[in-house]
C-alpha cells in the first residue's frame, strides 16, 4: 500500500533539507523523497499550502501512569493524546506502580502500547530497586526488555556514590541516565518557586539553586564515569549556566526544557486566578528571568530538547488546597501549539530548530530510529500547520485528565496529521487535509 | 435626569416657628420637663431634637438630656434585597439611662412608620422607658404599620410618587421642607 | 450636658465589591475605611445592656475551623450572636498523617446546608480561595495558613486609628518570625495602602523573599526599627521554628530582637506596643513592656468583636455568588 505525499513543504535538517518535496511511503517505510516523483499507483495526498512535513516528533519525557494509576491516564489515552498533539513516539516514565523496575513491567507497558496500536512507546527504567535510591535495579534486563534510558524521575538519585554506579553500569549498554535534579534538603516542603509570589501568597518556596545543585552534581560525575547524563525538565537560569560550562568542558550532558517553563512564570501563581494548582509542578514555574533564560538557552543551542513532562493528574486530586495538590500538568496537545507560538512565530528560533528539539536530539539521544525522513526511515511523519489559529480546549483533550493551565488560550500553530509506521493515526479537521 | 416639579411647603422661618410651638407644647403636655429625655433619630431627627433641647433650656431654663439612635441594624428591610449595599451604619449615643424616663423620639419625616417601628425596638433594647412620645416635623400619611405621631410639625397629605425632602441648615446649608414629583419620561 | 458631636459627612463608599473577604490585598482604601467606619458603630452595641442587634436575623454562619484557635473562634462567635445570626461551629482536629474528607468534600457537603456566610480558618494558603470557588456562601478568611489573616488587620488598624486618629504618615515596625506569618501580611497590605511607613525586622532566615518590592523597609537591626517609631507591632515565633534552624535559641533571639524597655526607649513616647497573641514572654516581648502603661493588646482583643461585626454585617448583605463553575 503505498502513498504519496505531494507537495508539501518537507523540514528535516538531518538532511539538510527545507523545500518542498514530495514522499513516497510503502508500507511502514519511506522509500523515496524526491521533487515531483512519480505516482506510480500510490494514493497521492495533496499536501496543502502552509503545511510543513517533518520527521515525527518525539517526546521524551511523559508520565503514562499505567501500571497503577490508571483513573489518570492509561497507555491507550496517553498515546492518543500523544498523537493528537502530533507526536510519533514518546518514552514514558518509570515511576509507575509498581516502579517499571524490572523487565515484566517494561513488558506489560510495551504490550498495553501494542494494543493500543497508536504512538510508540520507549519505556525508561528505573535506576535503583523502586527507586527507592538503595539498590540498583536489573538495568541490563531493563535494556533488554526495551528500556532506553534509566531514572528515578519524581525524586534525584539518592546519593553521589549510587549515581556514579548507575551512571557506569548504564553506560555499559549505552543507556543515558536522566535526572529530576533537586536537592531535596534545600527541597524541603516547597510547593512552588521560592520569590515574591509564593512570599506574598504565603507558599513555601525552592529556589532556582536547589535544582542547579543537582545539574552540578549529575555534570561533575558525568565527567568522572564518561556516561551520558540528561537533565530531566530543566527550569532555573543557574542549571542552564552549570549545563553551558558543561558542554564546554565536553562533558556528555544533555538536557531538556518543557514548554510551561518557556512560556509562564511563577506570576501564574497569583493571575489570573490564585492558588490556580494547574500553576502546580516540579521544577515550579519560576521567576521571569530564568524563564528568558529557558528561551535564551533554546535559541542559542544549549537546550537539547523540548519535553512536556506530560503529568496527568485526576481533576479531584487537583481541587485542594495548593499544598495538598499534586505536582504537574498535562503537555502532549499543547506542546506544538506553545512551541510554534511562543518559540517560532515569536522570531526566536526556525523552524528547523524546532525539528531538532522535537524530533533529531530526542531520538540521538535514546539512539532509537526517528528523527529524520530519510529513504529508508521508518514512516514517523508529523505534518504541522505552523498558520492554524488554535484554542486550547481541555474538555476535547484526548487524555483522561485536563490538568492545564493554558485551557483556552488562543495561539498560532498546531498539528495537521501525525503518521506512525506509515499508519495515519490523527488528522485534524481544521488542517485543510483532507482525511484518507 | 428624572424631571421633577418641586415646591417649597416650609421656610425657615416657619420651621423655626413650628419648632418652638412644639417645644411649648411638650412643657405644657408634661407639665414641665421633669423624667424627660430626647432621642434624635439619625441623621436629621438628631439636629431636630438639639434643636428642641435648645428651646426648651430657653423655656424652662433646665438641660433636657439629648441623644442620637441609629436605627439602621434594626430595619426591616435590612437585608432583604438581593443586590445593592447595606445602608451605612453609625453610632448610637445614648450617654443616659432610659430607665423609667419618658423618652420622646424625634425624626424628620413620617411615613410609613417602620423608622419608628425600628426606633422602638432599638430603644427597648436599651432600658425600660416609662413612656415614649414621638416629634415629627412632617407627617405625609400613608402609615404601613399602627404608628401615631404625638406632636407633628406639620400635616402634609402627599402621593406615593412624591417625595419629601427635609433640608437643615446642619446637614444641608439651609432650612426648607420641599416636595418634589418625580415625573418618569 | 453632652451634646454628642455630630460626623455627618458619608463614606465614600457603603458596600464592600466583593462578596467574600478573602485578604486585604484585594480591598480599596476606601473599603478599609468602611469596615473600620462601621466598626466604630458596632464598639458601641458592647456597652448596652443588651449586647444584641437584629440586623442578622435568620442569617446562618459557620464557623469552619481547621486549626485550634480559642481567641479568634470565639471573637468570631461573639460577633455573630450579638448580631442575632445562628452559629455553627465545626471544629475539625487536622494532623497531616489522618487522610479522609477534603475540604472540597466537606464544603460542598456544607453547602447542602446553605449557610449564609462561612468563616473559615486552614493551615494552607489559599484555602479560603479555594472554598470562594466552590461555594456560594460569602467567605471570610479568619487566617489561611501562611497567606493572610484580614480581620486581624482590620482590628490591628481600628486600634491604632482608635489612639492616633489616622493611620497615614505613621511609622509601625513590625518585628518577628516574617516569613511564616499572615499577620504580617495582612498588615503590611493595610498600612502601606493607608499611607503608613512601614519597617520590617527579623533575622534573615525569617525574611520573606524580595520583600523590598511589598513597599515596607526591611531591616536585621531591631534598634533601627523601632526608632521614631509611633506603632510596634510583636509577632509571635513560634517554638516549633526551633527545628528549622532558623536561629539559635529562644534566648539569642530574645537577646537580638526581643521588645525591651530599653529598646522601647528608642521609639516615640506615646508609642502603642501590639501583638497579635498569644504572646511569648520572654521571647518576643519582655512581661514588662506586654504589661506595661503603652500596651494596648487587651484593647485588641476587645476591639475584635466589633471589627468583626462590621465584616459580618457588610458582607451579609452582599448578593450570592452565581453558581460556581
């Protein structure tokens, strides 16, 4: 079965190209990109004007809660959002429960994601034993399950020694370890980003310090070990600065930024509407300049990618007082809108760029397939509409839980169709495209 | 702006008569002011009242303790309307025991006669009065309640459209009693 | 013969905007000026023999309480009754280990009920917020966890005005644990939008964040605080700050901070000495000053019960709240 998208305009800068190109798909692959190929008996998709083609978006960090705490989000819902917000892949948390800390329940989250038969899955391990920070877990039979990367997401590694351990163990099979960088006695019991707002508001704070404390740490034992080390949802100006000084020591770490924390700031504590928990994550949102930095670091390349640390929460969990709230919001159906919007149209970065951040580092930095339209490539396209006028809905979200704090906002840019495996598993009807 | 047509039913001059009259009338009614106390009703029924204290210190040479009551926690509307403010509360001053005294009550205008129904209850809630009197300076009927004035200023029959506005050199720059049709366009 | 002085000049306003009163951050100067305005009104109902109005009549109010709290519970309670309303008192024991109804929970069960007005106390922030979104009875806030504690403030600035006549161009420092008291925040609203020079002083570790920005001087000197100045407002430190190494000991914080008559010195001569109470003797403040001829902090408390009349009263004639979303 073979088909035959024409005429759009095609971003893939792995390849080094931006222009219109057309793509011939049979089957789960791409197997020829070209200008004007031949039908050839494929089903030709006219790519409407203003559509760009890019290789699928890839999002590394989102909480799909199953097993456990499926009232919030299951495998099935989570990967139909994903898809609904134009993601092909995304690598799901381990800090499930039980913790994904051994190979049987990588196994059972990889064949929840095989019946749902929509994006794809790439489960990420735990470090220690229910990463509770004692014992290192069967990583070797983690990657052999299909794990792609090692974390106790939720919490930091509980000691420099174990994260040196997991980082040369790890390293064997060439798994990168990502960290939630925190500190926690600096933690303590803070509930949002420690400035004015949360003084004002009488919210105990943690300052952007706690979470550069843990950047410096994961750095430093990167360079000792040679592993590969990603910052997990980074968020305050001095983690930013710990990761340049990094890179420019050539130390292998990476990191991620997500779009809430490049796009609001802890003055969503207060407007529009007080103690709001859908203002409730961590890292919190901070303070507007480490919010700048965020984009600064986007810009000029220090940020690897974008990740939307996709955390559902269900809507009772979420209506009590801030304190009580659990952290975290939902990401995969705003990410492209906020990206485009915020990132793009606001001149900061191209297209390209975003590409990049979305869809090439997530996918070198697992080492999966994904990334890039070249011949041969797996047939993981997502088709964005970079000129759609959007308005986020949250009732319509395709995930069980609507924890968001952008519900109703009115931004330029979203998702036309996502394409996994050849399989066009979302069109959006107000796209243009006409649905095959 | 509602257009209205008003007319001027009291001067002055005539105020001021009209009070020293009734300031005669209560020495004469009570055979002297022995046991006798005066409660303004807030805001005009207060100025009223000094006023009435005044004369009578000319008449009959003695201090007839005067007091103010504000009545607004005591009405029956209070409340009772879904939307808009509460009527701004003020400080009663009742620097005297009401204890067996006779007690005249004294206010601007009287209408349906729930200010006074409210003054009744606020003042029982202050002792025990030997008796209660009631001084208006204008009655304009249409009592709502069993409410009589004892000494009256001046009988005024009116239509529920209109209304009466008493103006006191105190509160307003000048003394006149004026009524006033509001016509709706 | 007293001829009582007549104020006839009316508010600039009558009502208050919003239904509830969920902190002084979000009134007016002129609606600080109402409540106070009508407190003075209701001072009045206490020395009557019969301490009663009618003016809450068939009004039900619940007194939701979430923490222990004696002194504001039953001033509260007071002013409820001498206002002829119906009280309810809830008193819920809180320990962080017992999970079991949320407060969503139980404010919609109250809800059922329809009570007119409910004023509630919580160990978290924002809580008062919270209950403002899911009910349609009126709110008062009688102290949300860190965040603000209004009628506090209210009574704070119905004394102050009761001795200085106005509350613009006073200097009030105000000396304590900072961070972790909604007393202070609550005061700090109310004084800087009255006009009042407002000093802050603590150790560090009890300094708020960026608090140059809420328009009061900050300051580690207790001596710079308080000289000149006309008010001194003590906040309580509670013991329980001991474990988060915020300062030594009760004695070095008493011997660097602590209200003595020698500081007392440095301060205006008809200074007014405040707290918010219970008082730590010994810690915050010396016996003598809490004793002494400038503290007016048994005044406070009576002053409570008609603020917070007035808060009752202007609120219970406030409209319903449409249906809450």
């Amino acid at each position: 079965m073979k088909t035959l998208l024409k005429g759009g305009r095609l971003v893939d800068p792995a390849n080094g190209i931006d222009g219109t190109r057309d793509i011939l798909i049979d089957g789960d692959r791409i197997v020829r990109v070209g200008i004007d190929l031949p039908v050839d008996g494929a089903l030709v998709v006219e790519i409407p004007r203003g559509l760009v083609v890019c290789p699928g978006l890839i999002d590394m960090h989102v909480h799909l809660r199953e097993p456990g705490q499926e009232h919030k989000e299951t495998v099935a819902t989570g990967t139909a959002s994903a898809v609904a917000g134009g993601f092909t892949a995304v690598a799901c948390m381990p800090n499930t429960s039980p913790v994904n800390d051994d190979a049987n329940v990588t196994a059972y989250i990889l064949a929840k994601a095989r019946e749902a038969n929509l994006a794809r899955v790439y489960p990420i391990g735990a470090v220690s034993r229910s990463s509770k920070g004692e014992a290192l877990a069967d990583i070797g039979d983690l990657r052999k399950a299909g794990c792609v990367a090692i974390t106790d997401d939720g919490r930091p590694v509980s000691t420099a020694i174990l994260m040196r351990r997991a980082l040369e163990y790890a390293g064997m099979f060439g798994m990168p370890l990502i960290e939630h960088c925190e500190d926690p006695s600096l933690k303590g019991d803070g509930v949002a980003h420690e400035g004015y707002y949360a003084a004002s508001l009488g919210l105990r704070g943690m300052p952007g310090a706690c979470e550069a404390l843990g950047v410096e740490r994961g750095i430093l034992l990167s360079e000792l070990t040679g592993s590969a080390f990603h910052v997990a949802h980074m968020s305050a100006r001095q983690s930013l600065r710990a990761v340049r000084k990094g890179k420019e020591a050539g130390v292998r770490v990476t990191c991620e930024v997500a779009p809430h924390h490049f796009t609001l700031t802890d003055e969503s504590l207060a407007t529009p509407l007080a103690y709001d928990t859908n203002t409730k994550m961590n890292p919190p949102l901070r303070a507007a300049e480490d919010r700048d930095a965020m984009l600064e670091g986007i810009a000029d390349g220090s940020v690897d990618a974008i990740a939307t640390d996709h955390a559902p929460h269900h809507y009772d969990e979420k209506k009590v007082e801030f304190d009580r709230a659990p952290f975290g919001i939902v990401g995969l159906e705003t990410a492209v809108p906020l990206s485009l919007d915020r990132l793009v149209h606001a001149g900061r970065i191209s297209l390209s760029r975003l590409i990049e951040l979305m869809s090439v580092n997530p996918a070198r930095i697992f080492n999966v397939m994904g990334g890039s339209l070249a011949e041969g490539a797996p047939a993981d396209i997502t088709i964005l509409a970079p000129d759609l006028r959007v308005r986020v809905d949250a009732a319509a979200f395709r995930s069980r839980s609507k924890n968001t704090p952008f519900d109703g906002w009115e931004l330029r840019g979203g998702v036309a169709a996502t394409i996994v495996g050849g399989r066009t598993l979302y069109v959006n009807p107000a796209s243009g495209l006409a649905t095959t | 702006m509602p257009d209205t047509t008003s007319a001027v039913v009291m001067d002055a001059d005539r105020i001021s008569r009209t009070l020293t009259r009734i300031a005669h009338e209560i020495v004469e009614r009570n055979k002297g002011v022995d046991e006798l106390a005066l409660v303004g009703i807030r805001t005009r029924g207060v100025h009223i009242a000094r006023r009435i204290a005044r004369t009578l210190r000319e008449i009959t040479s003695r201090e007839v303790p005067t007091g103010a009551l504000d009545i607004t926690l005591y009405r029956d509307d209070l409340m009772r309307t879904a939307v808009g403010p509460q009527p701004v509360v003020r400080r009663t001053e009742i620097p005297f025991s009401i204890d067996d005294q006779k007690i005249l009550l004294v206010d601007d205008v009287l209408y349906t006669g729930r200010t006074t129904r409210a003054a009744l209850d606020a003042l029982i809630d202050f002792g025990r009065p030997k008796a209660i009197q009631l001084i208006v300076l204008v009655d304009r009927g249409h009592r709502e309640l069993p409410i009589k004035a004892d000494y009256v200023g001046k009988n005024l029959p009116t239509n529920p459209e209109e209304s009466v506005q008493v103006r006191l050199e105190e509160t307003d720059g000048l003394d006149e009693v004026v009524l006033q049709q509001e016509a709706r366009p | 013969m007293t001829m009582v002085p007549e104020v006839d000049q009316g508010p600039a306003i009558t009502s208050l905007r919003s239904k509830d009163l969920l902190g002084i951050a979000d009134l007016l100067p002129e609606e600080i000026t109402l409540v106070l305005d009508t407190a003075d009104a209701m001072k009045e109902i206490a020395s009557r023999p019969i301490k009663k109005v009618p003016a809450l009549r068939g009004k039900t109010v619940v007194n939701l309480f979430f923490e222990p709290s004696t002194r504001t519970r039953t001033s509260f309670e007071i002013a409820e009754k001498r206002l002829s309303a119906d009280t309810l008192n809830i008193a819920i024991a809180t320990s962080s280990v017992v999970k079991g109804e949320t407060l969503a929970d139980t404010a919609m069960n109250l809800e059922a009920m329809r009570p007119d007005m409910i004023v509630l106390r919580h160990s978290s922030s924002g809580a008062c917020h919270l209950l403002s979104r899911i009910c349609r009875s009126a709110i008062i806030n009688a102290g949300d966890g860190t965040h603000e504690h209004p009628t506090q403030a209210l009574l704070d600035a119905f004394t102050i005005r009761e001795h200085k006549k106005q509350l613009r161009g006073l200097k009030v420092a105000i000396v304590g644990d900072l961070t972790h008291s909604r007393v202070l925040r609550s005061n700090v609203h109310l004084l800087t939008k009255m006009g009042a020079d407002v000093w802050v002083c603590g150790p560090p570790t009890l300094m708020p964040t960026d608090i140059k920005r809420w328009g009061v001087t900050p300051t580690n000197h207790v001596e710079d605080a308080v000289a000149g100045a006309d008010v001194i407002m003590m906040l309580r430190i509670q013991l329980e700050r001991m474990e988060g190494a915020y300062f030594p000991s009760l004695r070095e914080y008493f011997r660097v901070f602590g209200m003595t008559e020698a500081r007392l010195g440095l301060a205006k001569p008809d200074v007014l000495i405040m707290h918010p109470g219970p008082m730590n003797r010994g810690v915050e403040i010396a016996s003598e000053v809490a004793d002494g001829p400038f503290s007016v902090i048994l005044e406070q408390v009576a002053n409570g019960v008609a603020v917070r009349m007035a808060v009752l009263y202007l609120l219970a004639g406030g409209a319903e709240h449409e249906d809450p979303a």
